[in-house]
C-alpha cells in the first residue's frame, strides 16, 4: 500500500459527513501529467529560473521578448499532457455533494479537461491572452508564437492571462473563492507548497468557519498542522484511493 489506509478512511468518513466541499490545488496536483512545479527539487521551473524575472509585471517590461518565450514554451509543453488519476479522481467527486468547488492556482486546465465543471482559476490560464496596458482580452495570437509579443489592437504588448507577483487576482475569481470558503465544510487541500498567498490562507479562513481540512502531499507543509488528515503521498495515487474509499463507504 504506498499510502496510509488509516487516514485514506479517516478523509473519506469526513467526507461523507459534507454536503459544501472546496477542493484548493497546486502545482503538485499536475506534477503526474508532466508539469514541474515551481519549488520542489529536483527540476523545480525556480531552480532554474528567477520567479522575479519572468513571473512579474518589472520582469516583462525589462525583458518582454524572453517573458513571451519563456511562456509560449510552458504553453505548448502543457498542451501536450492529460490530466492524470487525481484530476480524474476530483472530477468524480463533484456530483456527490450540493455544493462542490475546485479553486486552483494551476494555469494548466487540467481539472477542466478531467470533467471538473465548478472551477475558479486564480492565477489565471496559460491558454487566455490579455493585454498588458488595458487588459483587453485577446482571442487570436498570431500563429507560430513568434520570439515577441505581438501588439493588441490599441497597441499595448500581449501578454499570458496568468496572475504575476504583485498583482491582484481576479476579483471574480476571489468572490466565488471566499464565498464557498465560508460556508465549505471541509475543504481538501491538494499539491501546494502554502507560501504564496492570497491562495495559501484559504485553508486557515475554512478552519476558521468551521470547516475540516484534509492534506494530499508527500511532504509537510505550512498547512499541515491545520489539518484533520494528512494523506503523505502523490496526488495521482492517493486521490483515487480516497474517492474509492469514499464511493465504498457511501454504499454501505
Ligand atoms: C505534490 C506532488 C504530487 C509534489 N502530488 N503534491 C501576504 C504575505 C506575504 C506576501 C504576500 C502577501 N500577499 C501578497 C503577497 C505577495 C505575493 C506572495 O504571496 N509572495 C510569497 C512568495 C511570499 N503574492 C502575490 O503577489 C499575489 N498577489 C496579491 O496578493 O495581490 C495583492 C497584493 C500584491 C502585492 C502586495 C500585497 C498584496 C499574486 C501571486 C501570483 C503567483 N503567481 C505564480 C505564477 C503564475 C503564472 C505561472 O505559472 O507562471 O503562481 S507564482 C507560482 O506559485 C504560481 C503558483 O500558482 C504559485 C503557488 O505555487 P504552488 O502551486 O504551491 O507550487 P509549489 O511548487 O510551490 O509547490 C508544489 C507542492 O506540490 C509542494 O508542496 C510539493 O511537495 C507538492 N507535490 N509532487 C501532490 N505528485
């Protein structure tokens, strides 16, 4: 058995007592498909690259042209993986509970090609074109993914739709996110390292409104001592055990 039975079973029974679940991803979530994540060695995207440099608005206006490489090569990358076990595992879930959200900080769409239906993207898609300037949405890049960022139409640099250091996230994203924290009862925090906020008090504002946590990850993280189970182990095996375990008891 490569993960804990006890807490698997211990997740599943709180599981089964919630009607609202919010199910909060990271990067680790994706890591099975084939995406690196951002922090944890070896072949984390930050050992090799400067987080500040190509992941905030300072960074792509003093280097827009290695900015838009640099995600047009993660973008063609992720169009070439599927979602994996876990993702599937999530999909799975949704239909069991009056209310069921998936808030993630994956720009990957992954949960969505799953079959995820209710899902908020807080740090935006790799796959939506905006404007740097004015926002505008961009429905149509030029094709190739040249080695620059080609303009909008008021003249402005394209740029990814994603979510940089220092800037806000969606506000509708964020409205849909605290309300179902508010009333979840447990919300099942899966693949991320906690450090990068707003997402990572999510956890603490469902505690605090009386909701149960349960952790996927196969390493301790600043969320663990929050947590009602911690489930130590990948995403892609340990949520299918969790929703078998779950289906199983339900059908007793
Ligand atoms: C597995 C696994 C497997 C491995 N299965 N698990 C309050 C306090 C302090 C700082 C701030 C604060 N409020 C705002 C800030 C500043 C900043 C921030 O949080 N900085 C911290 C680093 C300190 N936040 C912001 O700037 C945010 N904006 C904001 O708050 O606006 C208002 C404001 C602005 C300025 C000042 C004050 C307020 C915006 C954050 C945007 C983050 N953007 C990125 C890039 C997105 C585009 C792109 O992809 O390029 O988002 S950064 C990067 O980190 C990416 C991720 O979504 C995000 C989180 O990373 P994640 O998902 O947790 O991945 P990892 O790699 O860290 O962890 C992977 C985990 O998976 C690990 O735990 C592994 O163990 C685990 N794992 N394999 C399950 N198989």
């Amino acid at each position: 058995m490569p993960h804990d039975q006890t807490g698997i079973e211990g997740a599943a029974r709180l599981l089964g007592e919630s009607r609202s679940v919010v199910v909060s991803t990271g990067a680790g979530m994706s890591k099975e498909s084939g995406i690196p994540t951002f922090r944890d060695a070896p072949n984390a995207l930050w050992d090799k690259f400067d987080p500040e440099k190509l992941a905030s608005p300072e960074g792509f206006l003093e280097d827009p042209p290695l900015v838009w490489r640099w995600y047009e090569e993660r973008r063609r990358m992720i169009a070439r993986v599927a979602p994996n076990p876990g993702h599937f595992a999530i999909a799975a879930l949704e239909g069991h509970f009056d209310r069921f959200l998936v808030v993630t900080q994956n720009i990957d769409d992954l949960h969505r090609k799953a079959g995820s239906k209710n899902v908020v993207e807080m740090h935006g898609n790799i796959f939506r074109y905006r404007c740097f300037d004015m926002g505008h949405a961009v429905d149509e890049i030029p094709k190739g993914g040249g080695e620059i960022p080609p303009l909008c139409r008021c003249g402005s640099m394209i740029r990814p739709d994603v979510v940089w250091f220092g800037e806000m996230l969606p506000r509708d994203a964020l409205e849909t996110a605290f309300a179902a924290i508010e009333k979840c009862d447990l919300m099942l925090v899966v693949g991320t390292s906690g450090i990068v906020y707003p997402v990572a008090e999510f956890p603490a504002l469902a505690k605090g409104a009386g909701a149960k946590i349960v952790e996927v990850n196969p390493e301790k993280t600043p969320i663990t001592p929050l947590a009602d189970e911690f489930l130590k182990g990948p995403a892609g095996e340990v949520l299918p055990a969790l929703v078998d375990e779950f289906v199983r008891l339900r059908s007793q």
